[in-house]
C-alpha cells in the first residue's frame, strides 16, 4: 500500500467507528494549541515516487524564516513603542519635578512673607507696649512728687504720734 491509500484506509475505519459509537454524530476534532498568525500552505508533495527533501526542507526553513522576522518585527515594534512611552514618561517625571519645585519655592516665599509680617507686628506691639510704659512712668513721675510729699506728710504725722505715745508711757 502507498502513504496515500494507508491515509484513505484509516479514514474510512475512523468514519465507520464513529456510526458505531456515536450514532451519527462526528466528534468535535481538537483544535491545535498553537495557530500561526500567517496562513501558511503546507508544501504539496508530488504524486509520483520521488520526493524532493532537500526542496521540503528549503520550504520549512523559509517559512520558519519568515516567521521568525515577522516575530523581530513586532519585537522592535513593541520595543519601539515601549521606548517612546519611556521617554513620554520620564518628560512627564521631569515636568512634575519642576512644577513641584516652583510650588514649593512659591510656598516658601509665602512663608517668609508670612513670618516677616508676624515680626513686624510683634515689633510693632513691642513698640507700643514699651510706648505706653513709658508713658505711663512719666505720668507715674509727674504725679509721684504730689502723692509723696502727701505721703511723707501722713507718715511724718505717724511717726510723732508714736513718739508722743512712747513718751507718755515712759512717764507714766
């Protein structure tokens, strides 16, 4: 028997099994795990007795070829494409890094500009707080010599009658 007869044989058994065990019904056929993105024609193998290996082989490495570059080129395409989302990321980091130094140099002005005010009325108030206590030593001042010859007075008063008692009683 030739390949092409044992292939039809088979078919034929394959065909009868399934009346048999499924009643009619065909099996599902499992689909192949790996599928091509290409649609590649297998080589045809000519009907006669010889057949051409070293034209089977070249056809095989071809489309293993060709495969293989349709793989690279999607490769650099991914890695082209990979390439500019790193730079359009690292232009974006480097943005983010320069608005936020403005914004903290900007807060910082706003910080001292705060502080210099909080200074300058604290300063102020001193001013004042020290303005009034002069002031007010000076009114203290003009009026103490008044109140303290009045006080003197009183005291001296005091003070002699305590004396005049201290007498009165040693004479006793």
């Amino acid at each position: 028997m030739s390949d092409t007869e044992e292939v039809e044989y088979e078919e034929k058994e394959h065909a009868e099994e399934e009346q048999e065990d499924g009643e009619g019904w065909a099996k599902p056929k499992p689909k192949p795990a790996f599928m091509p993105q290409t649609s590649l024609v297998p080589p045809k193998i000519p009907d006669g007795e010889k057949v051409d290996f070293d034209d089977i082989h070249r056809k095989r490495m071809e489309k293993d070829l060709t495969e293989l570059q349709t793989l690279i080129e999607a490769h650099f395409e991914s890695r082209k494409k990979e390439e500019e989302e790193l730079i359009n990321l690292t232009d974006r980091i480097e943005k983010r890094r320069s608005e936020r130094a403005e914004q903290v140099r900007i807060r910082t002005e706003k910080e001292k500009e705060r502080q210099n005010r909080i200074n300058e009325e604290k300063a102020r108030k001193e001013e004042e707080e020290f303005k009034k206590k002069a002031e007010d030593d000076a009114k203290k001042k003009r009026s103490s010599p008044t109140c303290s010859s009045a006080g003197t007075r009183q005291k001296r008063k005091v003070g002699q009658k305590r004396k005049q008692s201290e007498r009165r009683r040693e004479r006793s």
